[in-house]
C-alpha cells in the first residue's frame, strides 16, 4: 500500500511520518539526518509486510534516496536505509493538538497495529522527542507516564 508520508530509521527500525501537505514530514527528516537517522522514504511510502509479520517501509523507485527541501529543491545525497521494520508512527499536528499526557494510540494497517504519537514537527525538540518515542517502543528507556 502506498501512502502520504515519510519515513526515517535509527538503528533499523522505521518511524512513519503521517500528515497532510506542507505539516513538514520533509523538513523533520532532513532533521532528522543531522542526529544520526536515515532517510527511508520521503512524500511516498510503501508499506508492505516485511520478514515475519512486522510492516516494513521502502520508498517507491523512482523517489528512493531523494528527500524534497522547500525552497531549496531535492537533495539526491543524503544517508538511506532502502528497508526498515516499521517500529512507531507519528501524526505530525499542529502544537496545540499534542497532548500534555498522551493515550495510548495505534495505528492500523493489514491487521497490524503499531504504536503511534501526535508530534509538533515544527518544534526544536522534534526529532529528539521521536527518538526518545522509538526507544520506549523498543524497550530502551521506560516513562513514569505517558503513550508507552
């Protein structure tokens, strides 16, 4: 299935970037590469399943390697991951729709479901907050409270 979005990956594992034009899903992955992640896909995603029965992300051909600046133009040059475990979603929202103590959420496509965040891109703490998402997902760090 292909959908409107963007996905980056650390260590492997995919986080699924969802939200309407311009909310900037190109803009935190290119944030995202300067900490460390890797560009899966941008503007389009496939989602497919991947090995066993997790979701995994790739980017169609003609788009894989190329991440869109506004303003800029299309970089062709940045770190890619072709494949990644889909681990986390974020829905990319305006600040004042990010709860202060968040619900559990999913997402659902095929008969999975991973777990999913509401996420100011525009903030500083934008890509450092989605890392730390991902963690609590794998089981890296743990929250008193919160989606995880």
């Amino acid at each position: 299935m292909l959908v409107h979005g963007g996905c980056a990956a650390r260590d492997g594992w995919g986080v699924l970037l969802l939200g309407p034009p311009g909310a900037g899903k190109s803009d935190l992955l290119f944030r995202l590469l300067d900490i460390g992640w890797s560009l899966v896909a941008d503007d389009q995603v496939e989602i497919e399943t991947g090995v066993g029965d997790d979701l995994a992300a790739s980017a169609p051909p003609a788009l894989s390697g190329l991440l869109e600046l506004r303003g800029i133009g299309v970089l062709g040059d940045v770190p890619v991951t072709p494949r990644a475990a889909l681990r986390l979603v974020a829905r990319l929202v305006p600040a004042a729709d990010v709860p202060r103590l968040p619900e559990r959420a999913q997402w659902s496509h095929a008969g999975h479901s991973l777990p999913a965040i509401a996420l100011d891109p525009s903030a500083a703490s934008a890509p450092r907050k989605l890392g730390v998402a991902l963690d609590v997902v794998l089981g890296r760090r743990r929250l008193a409270a919160g989606f995880g």
